[in-house]
C-alpha cells in the first residue's frame, strides 16, 4: 500500500514552539540530568566513605573544567526541575490549566530557576 | 452507561494494571524532594569548603546523616519512577525496553545501597 500521498497529521516540527512545549522538554531532560546528578551525589557520599586518597580524585574531578561545567548543569536542572514540579502539584489541584496562565506560569518557572541558580552561586562563592 | 465490570471499577487498576500508584509515588516522593533538595542545595551553598575533612564532618553528623538518607532513598525511588517512563517512552523494541528498565531498577538500587551505606559508615563507625 503507498501511503506517501497522505497528508500527515502536524507533529513537533511543525509548530512553532510555544514556551509551554519548551518547559515539558525540559522537565524531562532536567529529570535525566537530576538522575545523573543522584549518581554525583552518591559518588561525593561513597568516596567520602572510602578515605582521603579516592575523595581527593573525585575533587580533582570536580575541580575541573567538565566538572565545574556539570555541577552548574545540575545546580540549575536542580532548581528548574524543583520550580516546574511545584507547578505540576498546582496542576495537579486541578488550578492553572488555562492557555494563557499555563503560558504566564512557564515564564515564572524559567525565570525563578535562573534566579534561584545564581542566587545559589552567589550564596556558595 | 459504563463497560466495566463492577471488580474492574472497585479495583481501579485501569488497562496498566497498577492504577494510580505510579502517579502518586511520583507526587508523595517529588514533595518530600523539595524540601529535602531545598535543604541540601542550602547546605552545599552554605559549607565551609569541600575538602576531606569538612565533607566527613558535615555527613557524619546526626541530622545531616538523617537527612541524607531520607534524600539518597527519596531521591532513589523518584529517579527510578521517571527514568522509567522516559524508557517506557522512547524504546520501542520488546527485548531492549525489558532489559533497560531491569538495569535501570538494578542500577538505582545499586545506588541506594551504596549511599546508605556510605552515610552509616560515616555516621556510626567514622
């Protein structure tokens, strides 16, 4: 059966990307980088059980360029997860679920998760 | 007029047969979470520094120890439920999709046990 001549219905690259699309993304790839993130909390914790001499290269690890890049990665995946989770339980009473304050409330997690990382920062240097 | 029979309604387990335990396990935990990550985030922004000696003395101590497990155990069981969907949602084939939730299950409670483990060394015999 040829079915080249259908049309197909819209899909992800047609549309232009509303925020809220942006947000649903990224609540699922800020889970997948907190999975990781677990597996770093797990090696700070297990190495810090195992002596001086394997925590000092999970340091020399985290002291690096690719190190420093991943802890402000998870720092912010952290925050943006945590902001978009309490979004979701307000979803979840049933509130919010309107275009334009799903809309308002995915400009509020963006906003609060740049914050709350550079507060976090700012607080930890 | 509904088709169900009226076990199917009582039970409640829908087509997935595990009703709504999933979604809630997801909830009860990712609330748990945001006190708990608030908690941590708080404290590593907060900590002196991170060399050896201040990183045994901030996990060895009583509350933190106490917090840590509730966070390693939380954060196990709420990693577990969404990586699982992601799998669910992305791997299509039979064989490859059992195999990856089974490492996935395996590997989260590898993880578990290795910071439960870390953190009662640390808070009972360090």
């Amino acid at each position: 059966m040829n079915n080249h001549e259908r049309p197909l219905s819209p899909h992800l690259s047609i549309y232009r990307w509303p925020v809220t699309m942006a947000t649903s993304i990224l609540h699922r790839a800020t889970g997948v980088g907190m999975a990781v993130g677990f597996i770093v909390l797990v090696g700070w914790l297990f190495d810090a059980a195992s002596g001086p001499d394997v925590y000092a290269k999970f340091l020399a690890v985290m002291d690096s360029t690719i190190g420093c890049v991943l802890l402000v990665g998870l720092s912010y995946a952290f925050f943006f997860h945590l902001a978009n989770g309490i979004r979701h339980l307000v979803w979840d009473t049933g509130r919010g679920l309107e275009k334009e304050q799903a809309t308002a409330s995915a400009w509020y997690v963006i906003v609060a998760s740049i914050v709350l990382t550079a507060a976090f920062w700012w607080v930890a240097s | 007029m509904s088709l169900r029979s009226p076990l199917g309604r009582v039970l409640g387990l829908g087509t997935a047969k595990d009703g709504t335990s999933h979604w809630w396990g997801q909830r009860v935990s990712g609330i748990a979470l945001a006190v708990l990550g608030l908690w941590f985030a708080w404290c590593l922004a907060t900590m002196s520094g991170f060399s050896y000696a201040e990183a045994v003395a901030f996990i060895s101590r009583p509350v933190n120890a106490l917090l840590l497990l509730l966070l390693s155990v939380t954060m196990a069981y709420h990693s577990y439920l969404g990586v699982q969907v992601v799998i669910e949602d992305y791997v299509h084939s039979h064989g490859l999709k059992t195999a990856s939730l089974l490492l996935s299950r395996y590997a989260h409670i590898v993880l578990a046990a290795a910071a439960v483990f870390a953190i009662l060394k640390l808070g009972i015999g360090a």
